[in-house]
C-alpha cells in the first residue's frame, strides 16, 4: 500500500495506553546477517527484462581494490539478492597525498532499471526523499563509511563525485548487515513439483522476510509502516511460512489501541518515533482489522487478545453498517472511500457490499464465540446484505454481478462475491468461470493486492488451474522481468508502468504481493 | 595558498619522529564558541557587492520556527559575520504524521556570490568536493541534526528538496559551535584614529584567528592545510596580536620532522589522520622555513628549537646555493619552480634572486648564533648574489631592477629586492618610488601575498603614505565588497575574478591576506 493520500487534520484519537504496552511487549527480535557482493557488474540493455535494463558481471567483486576511482567514476555492486539492512564500505585514497575532501554519491537499487534512471529528472507528487541515494563527503580517509539509514537493494552503485587531480579513491569491504523479524530456520518450504511454482513460492518467502520489520512494513525501500491491508495478507503468509505470530498480535494492538474518537481505524500507523495513527481511512481497510482478527484466532486461538480487541473489532462493525440500508445495501460516502484496488476506473459499490458481507461472517463467528448479545441482530444484517446482493446485484441472465447505477460489470465484483461465499459453492464457480471467459486477459489492474483475491476467487471456486495459471502469468511475469521480491505494483500488460513516473520510486519489495506462499500453502499443498 | 598542483610520486620522505613527538606535544588548545544567527536573509543584486549579490534582512531569526518548509522552500541564516565550526539544528515537522523522510540540502557559504551559483554547474579542475553542500535524509522527527564536518561561512541555506506533500518542516535553534587555537583575550587591538584602517586591522585579526586551528591552515573552507608561504606571514601576524608561539613551533616541527631524501622541506603537509608531507616543492617556499624560524628567533630566542631545526635550516640554504652559479645568479629549473605569486606572467628569475639573498641574510644571523664554522662561505655567496644582483639585474639608467634574458621589467623584481636589501635606503627609496610612478596601478597580480609584498615594500622603503594607499585601495576595497575575512585571490581591477571559475571554490578566509595586522602593527604602530 502506499498509494492513496488523504490529509485529516480534524480527526482526533484516543490512544490506549494498556493496548500499546502490549504492543510495545510483542516487539519483535530483529535478525541480522552479514551479507557481501559477490560481482561487479555494469548496466546493459536487455530487452527482456524490466525498463529493458539488466547487468552484466564485469569482475569479481573481490577485484574491486583494484578499481581506483577519480572523478565521475563509477562502479555497480551486486549483492546477488534483494537485501534490506545497513551498508557500510572501507575507503582509502591512493596517488600523492589526500588534498581535497572525497565527494562520494551512493544510489542503491532493488532493480536495474533504477540505476538507469537520473534522480535529478523525477518531478513527480510522491516525495524525493524516498529516493535511495546519499551524497557524502569523506575529509580524511582511510575511512569506514558505515550508513546510518537502512535501504532496500540488491544493487549499490558508487560514484566518485570528486577526489582531486592528484590522488584517487579505492573502495574494499562492502557488506550490509541485513535485518529482519523473519526466522528464515521457521520455514519448512513445501516440497513443490513444478519447478516454477517452487520459485513463485521462493519469491513470495524472501518478499515477506524483507517486509518483516519492527512491525510487518507494506516495503522495506518505501513507504516502510504499517497498513492494515498489506498486514491482512501479510499475517496469513506468515502463517504459512514463518509463524511469527508475536509479530501480528503487536500490529493488531497498535491498530487496536489508537482508533479515532468515532472508533474507526485508521488505514495506517506509524511506530517511529513513537507510535502514532495516519489521519488515512478507508471503508474496508478499518473493517479488515475484524477479518485479520478472526484470521488470527483461527490460526491460534488467543483469549488475551479477544478479550482486548473484540471490543475494537466490533466497533468497526458497527460503524460501518450504519452505511448500511434497511434493504441490506452498502452505500458509500466521499470521506470514508472504499479502496478494493488502486484504480479509480471501475465501480467499486458491489465489490464493498461483497467486502462487509465477507468480513461481517468472520465477525459472526468472533461474536459467537464472545456470546454477544447482539449476534441475532448481526446475523439479520448479513441476511439483509446478502439478500441484496443476490437479488440486486446478481444479474441472472449475464451470470455475473453487477454494480453502480449503470450495472457495471467488472472482475472486483466477482472475485469479492465469490471470496465472500454469497452464491453456492457451484454458482461461484460458474461466476468464475464466467469471468475467466468474458473478462480475461484481466486489463487495467496494476496491483498484486487485486490480482491476489483474483487468483483466490479462482482457487475458492475450484478452478484451480486457472488459478495457477494466472499466478504463473502474473507472478511468475515479475521473475521472468528480473524480479528477486515481488513489487508494489505491475501490470503484465504494460510492465513499465510505474504509479509514480518513474522506476527510482516504486518498491520492488511489497509485501501485498508476497501471497503466493499462503495461496499455494493453501490451495496446492494443504 | 593553494592554486599549484605537482605529482612526485617517486619522491622519498624521512620521518623524523622525535621532531614530529615535538610538533604533537605543542598541539593547541582548541578555543569554541556556541553562535547564533541573528537574521534570516535572502539574495539580493547589489551592485557594490561582490559579483553584484548582497543580502537583505527579512526577519530576525527567532522568527525561523514560524516559516514550515514543503519541497524546494528555502532560507538563509545570516550569522553576522565569519564563522568557522560545526552547525546543529532542530527539525520537526507540522501537518499530518511524517510519511517520508526529509531530504534537505544545506549550503554554506562565506559570501551571497557563493550562494547566487549552482554547484552543479561547476566543472573546473579544482575538487568539486570543496563545495560546502550536503545533502541528508532524516528518517524520523523531531531530530537533531549535528553536522560532523567543520564548515566556514557566514550564511547557512537551507533548501528543502522533500518532505511529502501532507506535511511540512519546521526548524529552530541554529548554533555554529566555533572553533579556533586563536585565543581572542590574547590581542590588544591597536589604537588606530583612521577608522578604515581600524576596520582593515580587524578583519585582518579575525581573518588570521579563523585560519588558526590544529595548524595554521591557509584556508578553513578550503586547502585546510599547512602551507609553508601562509605559514610565514601567518606567524609574523601572529607575533603581532595573539602570540601563540607554541602553535608556530609545531609547525615548524612538522616541516622539519619530514623533508625529502635530497634535504628539502616540501611545500605543504597534512596532519590528517597522520602526518604526511605533500609531493609539491616551490623553490621559495623551501627556502622560507629557514626565514620562518629566524621570525621566531627574533621574537623569541628558543634554544631548543634552534638545536633541533638549524641543520633543517642549513640544509635548504645548501640545497637552494647548489642553483647558484660561481658568479653569483641563481638558476632555476623546472621542477623546482620559484612561486612569488600565482601569475606565470612575469619573469621571476629576479624575484627569485631577491628570496634568496632576503633568506641568506636571515640565514647567516642564524649561522651566527649558531658559531657555524661554514659562517664566511655563506657570507661570501652573499656577497657573490648581492654583486650579481647589483651589477647585471639593476639597470641604472631605467633605475629599475630587470629579469631575465629580455631584461623584463616587472613589479615582483623591485618589491623581492628592496625587500632584500640589496641597495642602499635612498636607492631602494627610489627604486620603489620609481615602481609607484612607472608600474602602478599594478595589473595582473591577484594574491593579497604578492600584495602584501608590495606593501611591505613601500614601508621599507619609507613611502608610508603609498603603502597605507595601497593598503585602502586593496584590503579596504574587499571589505567594500562586502568581506568580512580577506580573501585568497583578489584582483582590485577585477573584483569577480576567481582562480577556479566559479565564487563557490574560492576562499574568502584565506591566512595569506591577513597581514594587515603585521604591517600595521610594524610601520603604524611600533
């Protein structure tokens, strides 16, 4: 998640002190290894891969000692894999005495494609200072540049701003010093016969690892906090994979602890430098914060946390059925949109009803478990939701959903009918199957979050090699282009397109997109 | 100094370590200062001004907090006068939560010039790291940020490159932790009733005590390091206000614990991270340790110093008599240029003729002290250099000295010689005298060292109304300018003039041109 901007300076919050100690106390061990480049490479066009740029190896990186480098000069370290942790570099100077300062540029890339690209010409609304770049100045050298930021690459590239006429630099011990909540010895990976299934998976590991940080980060390189939508999907990979669940039960009380006074949850926190809710909300993800809660309990059954955030849970479910008719049907408003996925280009009415519908069974099952009173009238308001979208919003005779006030029909609406179990399990597959036939090749989607509930509709439905097939296509695509994490957002029918204009700010390591673990934990080897 | 540039990389050094023990155990006491800026400025066209820019005040700075900053805001702290340290600052940030980091660029500069140009257009051969820029990412705020590199300047620009488009930065409490070995209790400022010379005298002391650091540095925004032709005049300034000895005798420690395998003492060293001699040799500059020790001994015999450095002393004297040829001429060669000043325009055979009798003669004081049993050869290459000088170099008829094979007539010639001595005080009277009427106003020196010669030589002369002229129309035309340290290069015919092209690599602190303070001090005030 990244892409959406609201600004709320009204909103105020309560802030929960007995919730965040509690998240406070699920803080998580931080890993870290030592990680060093194994070649030097140059940037060469390769058709075939993302922007139509790749490397090349150029030497060892063990060679690097022998590169003196004086103004403008240049050289790329190749890490091997995508990593996410702090560089630090040895740096001598070699010639006649040391009589200027080094000028020393650093850009550090997830893909290739990034390095192609001149910092200096992004103009766009997303703010510069996401770009992974540092200019320092070094006095005396023989020096350690230890950074003090944490980035996200798999590339480094130095160049040599300036030494002077008489003296050049020499560069030796690069390494980064990764960190992760991720126990990479928690993994048990799934034996996987076909060969590109078994990388898809592989992929899906390293994106969620990367994304593992003090609390579970939508991408290491930017945005780095907390969004509940990414951390829905995040929490059933890791249940999957590496099991931390000190890990979801921190967020969810992070979220759980700072509400706004009319008790949503806000799309986002932030933790650093101290824990603090974004004024961003959205229709479904604050409903989310019910489903990842129902996720967990199913996953393990935890009184501690019912007892503390069935409360909050309940409350998102409250406000949001007063958007709710008599007659079942959810109508939005301006100020609390529905996200469903990040184009605005289609109507998103049925897909939110199919949301509340999907969240308020997982809900119905939380209420009975805590006994509430009020489970009746919930269980009456899902009748309702449901009665509406089968009798208003199916239409019959196309065999698929409709939405908005000019019956548009798009995939969102039947991938999210289907995901909430609103038609019989044969119904649903017909609608999927439909959909596959009218509305594929899927056009105007860009984002791994709606391509995952795509390939999960599928897989709900029974199609099955549909499901993978859209997985190769769509996942598998992004490692075909050079991916070694899966990215923020791609769009298999236009590969270069960036939501930001241009590569040096898109995240290359998103956790939305880590899924296929869960979907081929799931629906392949379960 | 600054402006030469010579690789020898074949060339061998001694490390003396019981000299360099000497020069580490005189190393000064470190003087700081907490300062505050007192306005906030922007750029304004002056037309008086340097390169046609000035500032104008647009708020005191306590109104720095109340100006938020979004990309490309910018402002300019104006500390009121020369500064050299290290610069803090606190940064926060108003509006939504902080959901990206800052990137902020800082400039500093000594002068509005500075901050009039672009770096990025610089191209020249001079290190484009001497530009006094950075650029930094703060992942969190509020924070910090406490530059570890020391910075020379009067105003500070801070440019905001990011911060997000829901939020701003906002800054407060802007401090330069000064720092300087210049002790400002030791100087009792000469009474002076010329209010212009009053004003030359003071930035003359502040010009020298923001080049005293762990050395006598040539310049504190750029160079940085001991250079043997600032050290002189630094030290004859010094003797004149602050009188810290210690700081001279470690430098010439430092010059003597590592001379070349042939003898000579190089140009220039470094003292970081170790001390290191530079691979540059200047005819002159070699030759001036000897002039520096004998201006200390002068001030303050030091029996030590001249046990440990005589032999240092005597043996560039043999080295430079080795390029004097039995009838008395000095030869020069190559690579062993003679500097005088940084112009190649002029014909410097006489000039150089002139150092080395000025030197000799210092020397032979020194030979003296010291009972050396070599005392009357030395007097009688004096004697040989001293009738050479008088019988081929003086040109009766024009009253004026001449140089080289085309018998070139040229300031440089008649200031090095008058300075010498060689004539007697009426002829060297009348030699300057001449020099006034025929050769000013001088065109094509642009070092306020060669200046500084120049006026030296008139006071020897005993034109002391020319020389307090030339001291107005020169030092008094850069604090017109707008300076409030003197410069490193400065042509009075061309006020814009730059060695490097560009305003931001000159340096307008520079030791060489703080002799004001000495000259006024010797002919004005003694």
């Amino acid at each position: 998640m990244a892409f959406t901007f609201q600004i709320n300076d009204d909103v105020h919050f309560k802030h929960d002190q007995q919730l965040l100690a509690k998240a406070n106390h699920n803080r998580p061990t931080l890993h870290h290894q030592q990680v060093k480049p194994q070649t030097l490479v140059k940037l060469v066009k390769q058709a075939d891969q993302l922007e139509g740029w790749g490397v090349e190896a150029v030497a060892p990186a063990s060679a690097l000692a022998e590169q003196p480098l004086k103004r403008d000069g240049k050289l790329i370290l190749d890490f091997g894999d995508h990593q996410v942790g702090q560089f630090s570099i040895q740096i001598d100077s070699v010639g006649s005495p040391m009589d200027a300062p080094l000028s020393l540029k650093l850009k550090f890339a997830e893909m290739p494609a990034e390095l192609a690209r001149n910092s200096a010409d992004y103009d766009g609304w997303l703010s510069k200072s996401w770009i992974q770049e540092e200019t320092v100045h070094l006095d005396t050298l023989p020096a350690t540049l230890a950074l003090p930021r944490r980035y996200s690459f798999r590339y480094v590239e130095l160049t040599v701003i300036d030494t002077s006429p008489k003296w050049q630099a020499v560069f030796s011990e690069p390494v980064v010093t990764t960190v992760s909540s991720a126990n990479p010895q928690a993994v048990s990976v799934p034996k996987l016969a076909d060969p590109e299934l078994k990388k898809i998976y592989q992929v899906g590991v390293k994106t969620l690892a990367d994304c593992m940080q003090d609390v579970f980060e939508d991408g290491p390189k930017r945005d780095r906090r907390l969004w509940i939508g990414d951390l829905r999907l995040q929490a059933l990979a890791d249940y999957a994979t590496f099991k931390n669940t000190a890990l979801v039960k921190r967020c969810l009380y992070l979220f759980g602890a700072m509400p706004a006074e009319d008790g949503r949850v806000p799309a986002n926190v932030f933790t650093k430098p101290q824990a603090t809710p974004d004024d961003t909300f959205l229709f479904d993800y604050s409903l989310f914060f019910i489903s990842i809660l129902a996720d967990y309990q199913a996953f393990q059954a935890d009184a501690e946390v019912m007892q503390d955030l069935y409360p909050v849970a309940k409350r998102q479910m409250d406000v949001a059925l007063k958007q709710v008719s008599v007659a079942g049907e959810l109508q939005l408003t301006e100020d609390n949109p529905v996200f469903i996925d990040w184009s605005n280009d289609f109507d998103k009415a049925t897909a939110g009803q199919a949301v509340i519908i999907y969240v308020l069974k997982q809900f119905i099952q939380l209420a009975k478990q805590q006994a509430d009173p009020d489970l009746a009238t919930y269980q009456s308001q899902l009748a309702a939701l449901v009665a509406f979208a089968k009798t208003k919003l199916f239409d019959a005779d196309q065999g698929l959903f409709v939405s908005g006030p000019n019956r548009e029909v798009n995939v969102a609406s039947q991938v999210w009918m289907t995901l909430a179990h609103v038609l019989s399990p044969a119904e649903r597959q017909r609608v999927m199957q439909t959909t596959v036939h009218q509305l594929f090749p899927i056009t105007g989607i860009a984002t791994p979050y709606m391509y995952h509930h795509v390939t999960a509709a599928l897989f709900e439905a029974g199609l099955t090699d549909d499901a993978i097939a859209l997985m190769k296509n769509y996942w598998g695509k992004m490692i075909r282009l050079g991916a070694d994490t899966y990215w923020e957002a791609f769009d298999p029918n236009h590969p270069d397109y960036s939501p930001y204009g241009s590569p040096i700010l898109n995240s290359y390591c998103h956790a939305w997109s880590c899924t296929p673990v869960y979907l081929i934990d799931k629906y392949l080897v379960k």
